[in-house]
C-alpha cells in the first residue's frame, strides 16, 4: 500500500513538472547584483536619468533628486501651490538644460515644469502644461540642440509632442481610436503601444498632425517598445515579448516570440542587453547580440527588490524603480 502511495506521488511530480512553463521560474545566475538602494517613502512609480542625476517620481509622496553616483538626496518635495502632491506617477528631467517636469493626478492633470538650477531647490516655472494631459502613461524628454528640451508623452488616445525653452510649445501629435501607453523613436518613426490593440508605426508628415504608417496585431496586451536597429521589441503583458523587423515601416514581419511567464511592463535595450520589468517578476535581463534569438541571462524578482514599475539601461547599468525605491543594478558577465 504503501509503495503505490509513492508511486502516485512520484508520477503527480512527473506531470505537474511536465506542465510547468518553461521559464517558471527563472532563478537566479549571479549576473545581477544590486548595488545600490535609494528608498523611498511612496511607490517610485517612476524615474529618470540625467548624467549623475536621478530623478524619481514617489506617487503619493511627491517627487525626490539623488545623485545617483555618490548616493546623496539632495531634495525631496511633496507639496505644490499650498496642495500635496498625491498622485505623482512620471517624471522626466534633464541636467543639462537644469529642467524638471512632473506629471500629478491629483487636482487637474498637468505637467508641472521645474527649474532644477539649484538641485536642491526646485522652483516651479509656470503656467503648468495642460492640454491632451490627463492619464499621462509615458512622459520623456530628450534634450534639444537649439534649446531646451523636446517633450513626448502618451495620454488617453493621444500621442503628444512639443518644446519647453522657458515656456512651453505644442508640437506634433496623433489622435488614436483606442487608448495608447508606451512608445519610442528613431530618426525616422515612431512606434507606440495600444494595449489591446497592438502597435502603431508613426512617421511625421510635415505638419502638426503624424502620418500612420502601419499597425501590427499582437497576441496580448502591448504596453511599451524598443527600436533595436531595424526591429522593435514590444513587451506583452501577458506573455513576455515580442520582435518585429521593421526594416519596411509599411510592413513589420514578427520574429520571435518569448512567453517569460511573468507580467511584463517595460522593455529597454542598450548594446546587446534587453531589460524587462516585471512586477512580481522584477528584472529580466537577455542577451539580444543575435537579436533573433535572444536568450535568458539572469533575474532578481520581487523577493530582493519590490513589486516592480519599471527598469531601463544605462551605460551598461539597470535602474529599476519598486514599490520599495530604485535599485541600482549592476549586470556582471
């Protein structure tokens, strides 16, 4: 009797070991190691980074500034015009042009600008940006050779651009049937995530309205994309990533498919690496040198460091932004 008994349970491991996902779970292979911690008294649900500057937006704890390099706080701010700041979800920021932009729920949805000449000082330059602002997903900047910085962000349906060089410019922009989250550009297009609904491949057409050049249906929910050279990586939510070549933005052809079995948030890249966040899943790192074939390197999940928002690449560094703070994490090959 109670032979049979093991035999059973030997054969129930056999199949439930035959059924389990083949990236369930990941583990661990000493690639990544955290080597710094920045804690935060709200979620950081999100960051930015600008030469040794940190920027992290806290959600209801308002928005802070480290040095990244010497691991100092040098300013942490959770009130404006009289009014908390409860709800802050993005930030973007850039050192070079002194300038800070952060994006609160609470109240009306704008963008606040800040002057960060004095880093641990902010002052706010207003009037606040408003307009196709509300339920911001992604905000960047990138900084503009003939002043000030370029503004992108994605709102409900809306894909917005525009300049800010001591006040704010409306620039292009692009009204989808469906709502919108994350995306990125070249050079040449743009790609943005529409969740259910795929990708959307932009190109600007001259004037204040983009020109869509084509769509791709995906297997799950998109929420945000990389341009790699001639692909773009999107990541699914459900069900990991995705990779198209693009090399005909009229045309896309899928490439590969990887089912991480995780929930999947963000994707960066920089030289061969991919990153992915991953909530309980945390990061994800991939080598993409052969980009067709991608393979796993390593993980730290939720255990070691929070739930997890977001992560992005960095001269060769992950900073990945928790429940808990931003890990700075370095990848060790």
């Amino acid at each position: 009797m109670k032979m049979k008994n093991i035999f059973l349970v030997l054969l129930i491991v056999v199949i439930l070991s035959s059924c389990a996902k083949p990236n369930e779970p990941v583990g661990t292979n000493g690639i990544l190691a955290i080597e710094k911690e920045f804690i935060t008294g709200g979620y950081a649900r999100d960051f930015a980074v600008s030469d040794e500057i940190l920027f992290i937006a806290e959600d209801q704890q308002g928005f802070s500034i480290y040095n990244h390099i010497s691991g100092t706080q040098l300013c942490h701010r959770d009130t404006f015009q009289n009014r908390y700041l409860e709800n802050t979800t993005r930030i973007a920021g850039s050192r070079y042009e002194n300038l800070a932009f952060i994006f609160d729920t609470d109240g009306t949805d704008t963008i606040i600008p800040f002057d960060v000449s004095d880093l641990q000082n902010p002052i706010p330059i207003l009037p606040a940006i408003s307009g196709r602002t509300e339920n911001i997903e992604q905000l960047f900047l990138k900084d503009n050779p003939a002043g000030g910085v370029d503004l992108y962000w994605t709102s409900n349906n809306n894909f917005k651009t525009g300049n800010f060089d001591d006040h704010w410019e409306a620039g292009d922009y692009y009204i989808f049937p469906k709502d919108v989250s994350g995306f990125d550009f070249n050079d040449e297009i743009y790609a943005v995530t529409a969740q259910q609904y795929g990708v959307y491949i932009l190109e600007e057409s001259g004037g204040a309205v983009m020109t869509l050049v084509s769509s791709i249906e995906t297997s799950g929910e998109a929420l945000d994309v990389k341009i790699v050279d001639n692909y773009i990586i999107v990541a699914i939510r459900e069900g990991g990533f995705t990779i198209y070549d693009i090399s005909d933005p009229a045309a896309p052809v899928h490439v590969y498919t990887k089912n991480t079995s995780e929930l999947i948030y963000t994707v960066d890249a920089e030289n061969e690496y991919l990153v992915l966040s991953s909530h309980a899943g945390g990061v994800i790192l991939y080598d993409i040198s052969e980009i067709a074939e991608p393979k796993l390197l390593d993980s730290i999940d939720d255990s070691e460091i929070g739930y997890t928002f977001k992560a992005e690449i960095h001269y060769g560094q992950i900073f990945a932004s928790t429940r808990t703070g931003v890990y700075i994490i370095s990848i060790n090959e």
